[in-house]
C-alpha cells in the first residue's frame, strides 16, 4: 500500500480545518468545482490532477458525501458523520 506524503496529509489537515472553520457542513450538496476553488485559494496549489487527489482523499476519510441530482453530482461535507438525505425536492433535506 502506498503512503501519503507527510506534506499531502499536512494539506488535507488544513483542508479539513479551514472547511470546519466556515461551517462549510452547512451547505448541504454543493458542485466540484466550489471544492476545488476553495483547496486551490486555502492550499495555493493550482495544478488539477493533485486539487482532485487532495478532493478524493477526503472522500476516501468519509468527510464528503456524493449524490446525483439529474445529470450532474453534487457533493456535501459531512465531517460529523451526518448523511444527509436528499428528497425528491431538491431544496427539502433532512438529516438522520
């Protein structure tokens, strides 16, 4: 199995830190691209490939939750361990 850098587990810390900070749970089911600006603005990397490993490897920790709504994916952050459950009614959501 392969290890993560210690830098790489440094970034995904502060990630995971900054996302707490502003309550970034709070916003239910949201679009990549949101994510990827906000790593890209917290981290100051701007190189795609390793913005997305740093995405999948908080997706990998269970921190982020995907859905399909139509033909696009949204994605939510759920550092507490809350799935959200997404109604017909995209604007309804209730938590268990």
């Amino acid at each position: 199995m392969r290890h993560k850098s210690q830098e790489r587990l440094n970034l995904n810390n502060l990630v995971i830190i900054y996302f707490k900070f502003r309550r970034l749970h709070n916003l239910y089911y949201i679009e990549y691209r949101v994510f990827k600006n906000l790593i890209k603005y917290i981290t100051g990397i701007t190189d795609p490939p390793y913005l997305r490993r740093i995405f999948e490897d908080l997706k990998k920790q269970k921190l982020i939750s995907q859905i399909r709504i139509g033909k696009s994916t949204r994605y939510a952050f759920t550092p507490y361990g809350r799935q959200s459950q997404v109604t017909r009614d995209v604007s309804t959501v209730s938590f268990s």
